[in-house]
C-alpha cells in the first residue's frame, strides 16, 4: 500500500540514493526516460543538500521508498530566461527537480501523485507558479505533468552540466 508523501530525513539518504541508481541504472531498458548520469545529476550532495533543506520528499509502497523529488521554493537560475505564461518574482515560484519512481512502482500513478503534491505545497506556501523542465521524448515524465495539471510551455535550451545546451521541454502550473 501506498504510504503518505513526506518529507525525507536524512536516515533515509542511502534509501534513496539506491532509489535514483535503480532509476538510472532502468534507463538502458526503457524507451525513453530522464538521461540522468549519476553522480553528476543526479549528485550524492544534491540530494543531501535538498534534504538538509526539507525540499526532498519520499513516498513508500509498504516499507520501501519508491519515489523522491525536490520542490526547490524559488526559480531555478537556469529558467529566467524561459517566457513563462504566468509573470512572477523568482521567490513566487517553485521547482519540480528530480522526481523518479522506482522501475517496480511504475504504473500505480506515483508521479502524478508526487507532482499533485508539489502544486499542493507551493499552493499553501503561497506561490504562484510550478515549474520544471523535461527532456525530450520522455513520454512518460510528459503524461505525468500534463494529468497533474501542468501545461508545456515550449522547448527552451537550457545549460546543465550532465546535458551540456540542450532543449528542454518547460511546463508549468499556475496556480
């Protein structure tokens, strides 16, 4: 059974760090996915960091987490120059990164579950927008924002350090 989603502490890191290996490691067999390349993106100190922070949460299916994402309550830096349909300071908006299902939790709606819970969040931390970015062709990460409620933006070529310059696929949800 599917348990609440919350916050991660940091007893749970090697749980989740497993949970993103296994997740990178299933991209090799799945027709599209996020193209993470551990230890760049996602990175050990990232995920320590967004849980010294409180932004990682976790959801469990019995005693295993199966899913993780950070909901960053700014703007991304790399997102500026993005024409976002909805105009906010930097501070009215939240971020979606690096939110993964375990390859065994595919198919029970935890992604829309956890993208449903970050709009929940943002909402009552009064924010105004959700952002995030995708890479193209992950049919998979598209269907699970677009249920949640997100809209695509459009593709926008965006500089991170696993991709290098590359489009991306920006959605939001106003709220």
């Amino acid at each position: 059974m599917l348990g609440p989603i919350c916050p991660a502490t940091p007893d749970d890191f090697d749980e989740v760090w497993q949970l993103y290996l296994d997740v990178c490691e299933h991209q090799a067999r799945d027709q599209y996915g996020p193209r993470w390349t551990p230890g760049i993106y996602p990175a050990e100190g990232d995920i320590r960091s967004h849980m010294a922070e409180g932004e990682l949460y976790v959801q469990r299916l019995g005693d295993q987490i199966v899913a993780a994402m950070a909901l960053v309550m700014r703007e991304d830096p790399e997102y500026v120059g993005v024409p976002w349909p909805t105009k906010a300071a930097p501070e009215d908006v939240a971020v979606i990164h690096l939110l993964a299902v375990h390859p065994s939790a595919r198919g029970l709606h935890v992604g829309v579950g956890l993208a449903r819970e970050a709009v929940r969040l943002a909402r009552a931390a009064g924010k105004r927008a959700v952002h995030l970015d995708v890479v193209p062709g992950n049919l998979a990460a598209s269907r699970v924002y677009l249920e949640a409620g997100f809209s695509l933006v459009g593709t926008y070529e965006i500089f991170y350090e696993d991709t290098g310059v590359m489009g991306f696929e920006m959605y939001e949800c106003a709220l």
